[in-house]
C-alpha cells in the first residue's frame, strides 16, 4: 500500500468542518488519493511516524500558542518527516517581518512598521515618524484578522491603548489603511511550485472592511490576468526557495498592486473556485523525493 500522506488540521477545523478538511481541502484530498495516496487528517501537535509525509493545511490555531508550533515542527525534524512546505520556509512565515524581508529583496509590500514587543512607541510617534493618518495595528503573528483593529472604527485612542496592550505581549505590525479594500477588494493569487494557478478576489461585507469569510466577506475566482500573474511571480521569485503551494495577497495601493501578505503555513488555496489546480498542486504534493 502506498504511503499515506498526513493533512495537518486543527480543533478548530474539526469543529467546523467533518474530518476537519475544508471543502477546498476536501478537493485537494481526492486529487491527492487519485494518485493512489491515502489522505489522512491529523490534528497538529501530535507525534508523527519516523519519515512522515506531513502537509500543513488546517492548523489555523497555531497564532494562539506559536511556541508549541515551532516545537512541533522541531518534531517534525527530528522524525524527518518530508514536510510541505518545508519547516524552515514557514518558521520564516510565521512572524510578519517577512514582508520587510521580502521588501529589501525589491518586493512592493504595503508600507509597514515593525515594531518590538515592549517598544516604548506610540502611535503619536507612527504617525510623526510615517505621516499616516489612519492606520491598521495587528500582531506580527496573527490570522483571520486576530487581534487586529483598524483606527478610523476603533478611534484614535482605543487604537493607542490598543496598541500598547499587544507591545506588552508581542511584536506589532503598523499598517496605513488600505482603503481599496472596501471598494475592489484584495486579490489571492494561488501558485503551485512557484506557479500561479489561479486567482479570487476577496470582498468585504456592506460596512466592513475584514475580507474573511468569517467575518462576512465573500469570494469569487477572477481571471489570472498578466499583471497579477507577474506581481506573484516576483514575490515568489524573491524566495530563497520554492514553495510547493502559496496564496500570494495583493491590493491596490499608492498606484500598483502591493503585497499585504504571503501565506505559505495554513492558507485557504480556494480549490473549491479551482477544482484544475488542486490537481496541480496533487502532483506536486505526490511527486517522489
């Protein structure tokens, strides 16, 4: 019998979803087990065999304990297992100075501050030191909008408290508001091996400004146009290696597409919207070495 393959899930997925798998991830299994490989979700944290085949997909509560995450993929090692996408990628995906990383590396990413659990700055001081006027403050590991506010609906200082709350706990990314968002949207480029393969653009509720289906956004696949086609590619071009699968997030801003984030741990991939890439991604997923 061929060797199974390992879906990373979470608690939380298996109180959303039977087995825990997305319906995206649902299409993304059978593609996998047509190519005679049997699926099985686990839910992250647990002991894996020695020489696992592992493939994050799910683990969506790991920003609430991020340490028992690293250790796990220390596990992971240790057991050699071959997981996708490779531990060191998504150690380095796990904390957001990625994208001032992937800016040095000539990447156009939405204009950020990083700043350093226990900093002593304001938002008075963001703002002298940018000159925004409306920002987004959210923790530097974060998902689905975690903890995260926007100035304009909290007001100012409900966003400085804020602020220097989450500077007591953790690292904190400052954003200037991105006011495309509630008009155009933000746009996912999904990629396999480096690839794009398909494109959805992700629209807030009426009055919002979250694009997460959790908070009431909507999603519908978009051409894969050349422009989006050739932003993803240079921001997965400016990896040190290539990911087997990846959501490159684009918006509109200051004139061009701009990146707001690379997820390459846990993203929605919207096979569902796309049910030709999930084969792609199962060949690159099953493929030998």
């Amino acid at each position: 019998m061929a060797p199974e393959v390992l879906f990373a899930t979470s608690d939380r997925a298996h109180g959303w979803f039977p087995g825990g798998l997305s319906p995206s991830d649902e299409i993304l299994r059978e593609a996998v087990e047509r190519r005679g490989r049997p699926v099985v979700p686990v839910v992250w944290g647990g002991p894996v065999e020695r020489g696992a085949s592992v493939v994050l997909r799910a683990t969506w509560d790991y920003v609430e304990d991020p340490g028992r995450f690293l250790r796990w993929l220390d596990h992971l090692d240790e057991q050699g297992a071959t997981v996708q996408n490779p531990t060191a990628m998504v150690r380095w995906n796990l904390h957001k100075r990625y994208l001032t990383d992937l800016e040095a590396r000539g990447v156009p990413v939405v204009p950020t501050r990083l700043l350093a659990r226990s900093s002593p700055v304001t938002l008075d001081d963001v703002r002298r030191s940018t000159g925004w006027d409306d920002v987004v403050v959210k923790p530097a590991i974060g998902a689905t909008a975690r903890l995260t506010v926007h100035e304009a609906r909290e007001g100012r200082a409900a966003t400085a408290a804020h602020l220097a709350t989450l500077l007591a706990a953790e690292d904190v990314l400052v954003q200037p508001f991105v006011a495309s968002v509630v008009g155009e949207g933000e746009v996912s480029v999904m990629a396999a091996a480096g690839r794009p393969t398909h494109a959805v653009r992700k629209r807030p509720k009426a009055g919002d400004w979250r694009v997460q289906v959790n908070f009431g956004g909507s999603d519908e696949r978009i051409d894969l146009d050349d422009e989006l086609d050739a932003v993803a590619r240079l921001v997965l071009g400016a990896l040190e290696d290539v990911p087997s699968y990846a959501r490159v997030d684009l918006v509109s801003h200051d004139g061009g597409l701009r990146l707001m984030e690379l997820e390459l741990i846990e993203p929605d991939l919207f096979l569902d919207h796309a049910p030709d890439a999930a084969e792609v991604l199962a060949e690159v997923l099953t493929a030998p070495g």
